[in-house]
C-alpha cells in the first residue's frame, strides 16, 4: 500500500504542494481528482522521485521512500505511467515493455514469467500485439497511451501510478481504458489514478481525492464524492 | 587511375579511424548531451598503453601478432577506467553543479591533465608501435595495401557493429537507447541513467583508445597523435550528425579521402583545409549533420 504523509513538493523556488496527505490501501484504487495546474501530476512526480519532495513522508509497504532516486523507488515496486506517455520513440513496442519489465530482467526484482506478461499484456491490448515491431514513436497517441499503462504494469508493481490514462483519446478509447482499469482492479492492482474525467474516474474508484491549487479540497468514497453538491458542481458539471 | 585507387585506399583507412572515434563521441552525446572533448588524449593513451603492453609481452617472448592480440582486453580496460574517470571527475560534477558550458571546460581539462601524463610516462619523442603485420603492401588488383589498413577496416567495423547488437539485443542495452530517448522515463524503468551515462563515456574512451591501438602501427605513436585526430573526428561527428550512427562512417570517409586527394594533388601542407571547409558548409546548411534526421527515426 501507499500512504503519502503530509507532502510538500515544488520545482526550484516554487511550491506547488501542501501539505497533501493521500492513502492509498492494497488492493484498491483512489483517484485524484482536480483542475488543471491544481498540482495532481506534481504529486505523482514527488512520489515516483521524478522530483525530490521538500517534505513529508512516502511509505511503500511502510518503507519511507521519499527523497529515493526514481529507479530505485521502481525497483522497490512502484510502476509510474506519466503524463504525455514519455515511450521510447525509437524503440518498438515490444522492446519498450521488456523495459517495463527491466528490474525483473536485471535481477532486482522477482523475475516471474517475463514472456507470459508479454502475451498478457497482448490480450489486454490487442492492437499492441499487431503493432508489437512497430518503432513506438509511430503508434497513434491513443496506442502511445496504451503501451505506457502496459509498459508500467510490465514490473508486476506493488502500485501502479496512473497519470491521465485517457488524456488525447476518442471517446470510444476512453471507454475502453476505464474497462481496462476496472480489469486492472478486478486483478486487486493497487493503483492511484489521476484523472480529468472525474465522474468516470469516481465511477471505477474506491476513494477519492479533491485537489486545488496544491492543497486537498476534500475526500472521501467515490460514491459519496460522486453525489457531494460542490464536487458536482466544480467537476463534473452541474447538469450530469 | 591507379593513382586515384592508391589515394582511396589510405584516405579510407584514416577515415575509418576518424570515424571510430566519432563514432566515440556520438556514444556520450546519445546519452547525455555532453562530449568528451579529451577523446584524443583516449586515443593517445590507449596507443601507448597498448605500446608498453605489446612490448612487454614480446619481451615474454611472444610473436608480435599474439603480442598485439593480447594487448587489446587490457588496452578495452584501460579505456572503459579512462572514461568513467572523465565522466565522474569532469562531467558529473559540472553537471551537478547545473554549470552550461563546464562539462566544456572539465573534459579540455581532463584533456590537458592526461596528455601530461602521457609526456611524462612515455616522454616527448614519438615511439615505433611494433606492427602486428607484415608491414610489406600488397598488391591487389594493382594497388598497393599495407595488412595494416586491411585490419584497421575490420576492427573499426567490428567494434561498431558490436556496440550496435549490444544494444538491440540486450536488455542492458536496450537500457542505454531508454537513456537516450527520455532520460525521466528511463529512471521510471528502474534504470539507474547516471550509471548508464559513466557506462557510455567508458565505451566512448574505449573506442577511441582501439581507434589508438589501430593507427599506432602506420603512424608515430607519442602523446601528441591524439590532438589533431581528436579534432578531426569532431568534425566528423559533426558532418555525419551526432545522432547518427552510420554517419559517422560515410563522414569519416569523406573526410579520410578528401585529405589523401588534396594532398596527393594540391600539396599535403593543405591537407586539412578541406576537411574544415566541408565542416563549415555542413554547420551553415545541415547543422544536424548530412544524415542526422533520417537516422534519428531508424537508430
Ligand atoms: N516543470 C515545472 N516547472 C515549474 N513549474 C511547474 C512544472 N510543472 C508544473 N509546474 C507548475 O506546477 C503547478 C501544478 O502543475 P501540475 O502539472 O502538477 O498540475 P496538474 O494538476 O497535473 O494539471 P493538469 O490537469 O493540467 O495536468 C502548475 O502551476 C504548473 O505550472
Ligand atoms: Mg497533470
């Protein structure tokens, strides 16, 4: 499980994060809900190590990680598909998931069954198996998206950080990601999701977290935030 | 006609030497954007490293071939230490330092530093490398080529492809072009990319001390032969694009053969020049190199 205690992160001088408390128990998902620039991906920078938090605490399994270097945060089971995709352009497909998988092929992380991972990550989706020696720059964004959340779930993680899954995406893809997530969850994947469809979002998750401009606005179970008038009206439109 | 041949054959060998140690300087830049502007005093030390070693084991009474194949693993060692030095001595530093233009300076440093060493260890006068061959040309098809040169082809190109597979077939490879594509997602794969870094300037010095080690034996070997050669490859790496990994060769060549035609035809004092003007064209019109697009997608 991940618990984040009271985080504070930033880029040089400025601070973006306060204070943010966020738990995240095995087996369940929790989305982060919040307007653009409020701070979500910034918090799922600090807690991979892509930037070193000021403050606070990040426990894996009860294991303080904060301040780790982002590869060994990975090899301690942390899987992180960021935002903007961030896959190997010149690389293909296959070779960018057997990346995923590099702790467990270099032997700091339990090995497993590496190949039938591959075959798996195939069945969950498709359209990575026909393209699996196409150069990963070449693939559509929406396939980019795909073989980011495949490439993360590569590690076999112990939680799995998702930075806006359907970001770019036709509306029939965005659907399609939700079901794989929701298969995700049906797998008890821990995972941590951050979302800007926030009423598909509090839809598939357990919990969920309000966020404004670097601080929380509010949590609580995604049924109840789904219903809460102010959360209606500030994100998910007052009409729906 | 055969005059021409002649030129060709020599103007490929250095050439393909100036493109194994640009080859060394596209290695670095892939990974991290930053240069080892000591390469040729790589070049120079693995000569000279590979000098002693050669002549020690002949001494052990070995054949100069055998003397010069079992140079080589130590002359890779030296090279892949020298590197790691550079990188963690210089260019990390600089770069912790969130310096622009120090890994700049700390690399000409480090340059400087080992060409000392150089002079004092092996001293100011160049030295005879013992030829592994049979320095006696042959004829082939009417040219003459030295055994030498012949070597000097397949070493470079061994040592390019090899690079090539390492990095297509094993994972540990595949980490270095992770590195290279986007630094932040390769950390997120559990690769340590400061480690992959120190690993590419190894390589890097590792090339240019074979491209040492392949030159020695036709030319003077002393701690002045990697300056100019340093130099030239850069150019090289510049006309073929840094990104490119067979530009290297095809600018190596051009430049390689431009030199033995100018020399052979206009007069050897200017031999260098257009080499240098072909550099300057390349920045003022290609500036990514003549084949740095193309291959950015294929690499
Ligand atoms: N690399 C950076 N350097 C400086 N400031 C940054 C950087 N990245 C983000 N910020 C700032 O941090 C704040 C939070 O940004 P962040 O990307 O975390 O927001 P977000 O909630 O993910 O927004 P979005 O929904 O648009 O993705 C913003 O004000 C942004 O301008
Ligand atoms: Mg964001």
């Amino acid at each position: 499980m991940l618990e984040i205690k009271n985080l504070v992160a930033g880029y040089g001088k400025v601070r973006v994060l306060n204070e943010i408390s966020i738990s995240v128990p095995a087996g369940q998902l929790v989305t982060l809900i919040g307007s653009n620039g409020a701070g979500k991906t910034t918090t799922l920078r600090a807690v991979s190590g892509m930037i070193k938090p000021e403050g606070g605490e990040i426990l894996l399994n009860g294991r303080n990680i904060a301040g780790l270097a982002s590869h060994d945060i990975t090899r301690l089971g942390m899987a992180h598909s960021p935002e903007g995709r961030k896959v190997f352009s010149t690389l293909s497909v296959t070779d960018n998931l057997l990346l995923g998988a590099y702790p467990r092929l270099t032997k700091m992380r339990p090995k497993g069954d590496v190949d039938a991972d591959l075959e798996r990550m195939f069945d969950l989706f498709p359209r990575l198996r026909e393209r699996r020696e196409q150069l990963a720059g070449t693939l559509s964004g929406g396939e980019q998206q795909m073989l980011a959340m495949a490439r993360a779930l590569m590690l076999q993680p112990e939680v799995l950080l998702l930075d806006e899954p359907s970001m770019g995406l036709a509306p029939r893809l965005v659907e399609e990601v939700f079901a794989t997530i929701k298969r995700l969850k049906a797998e008890k994947i821990t995972m941590l999701l951050v979302e800007q469809f926030a009423a598909a979002a509090l839809e598939v998750a357990d919990y969920g977290y309000v966020m404004e401009n670097g601080r929380l606005a509010g949590q609580g179970p995604a049924d109840k935030l789904k219903n809460d008038p102010a959360v209606r009206a500030a994100y998910l439109g007052t009409g729906s | 006609m055969q005059n021409f041949l002649q030129i060709l054959v020599s103007g490929i060998s250095v050439g393909m030497i100036y493109g194994v140690i640009a080859f060394g300087y596209q290695l670095t830049f892939a990974t991290s954007k930053t240069l080892n502007f000591g390469q040729g005093e790589a070049l120079t030390l693995g000569a000279l490293v590979g000098f002693t070693t050669v002549n020690f084991l002949i001494g052990m009474s070995l054949g100069t071939f055998w003397a010069y194949i079992l140079a080589l693993p130590l002359v890779f060692a030296f090279g892949l230490v020298q590197g790691s030095i550079v990188e963690l001595l210089g260019v990390r530093q600089a770069t912790k330092i969130k310096s622009e233009a120090g890994w700049i300076m700390a690399t000409i440093a480090l340059g400087i530093i080992f060409k000392n060493i150089a002079e004092n260890v092996w001293g100011k006068d160049p030295l005879k490398f013992p030829s592994p061959v049979s320095e006696a040309p042959l004829t082939i098809g009417g040219v003459n080529v030295r055994p030498m040169e012949i070597i000097i082809v397949v070493g470079a190109l061994a040592m390019m492809l090899a690079v090539e597979l390492f990095n297509r077939r094993s994972i540990y490879g595949k980490a270095v072009v992770a590195t290279s594509n986007d630094r932040d997602a390769a950390g997120l794969m559990g690769i340590n990319t400061s480690r992959v870094i120190t690993f590419s300037y190894a390589l890097s010095s590792l090339s240019a001390a074979l491209a040492g080690v392949l030159i020695a034996p036709i030319t003077l070997t002393g701690a002045n032969m990697g300056a100019a050669l340093g130099l030239k490859a850069f150019a090289v790496a510049i006309i073929g694009g840094l990104s490119s990994g067979l530009g290297v060769v095809v600018g190596g060549l051009i430049l390689g053969i431009t030199e033995s035609l100018t020399g052979f035809y206009f007069d050897t004092g200017y031999k260098d020049v257009p080499g240098l003007i072909l550099l300057l064209l390349v920045l003022s019109f290609k500036p990514a190199g003549l084949f740095g697009k193309a291959a950015i997608k294929k690499v």
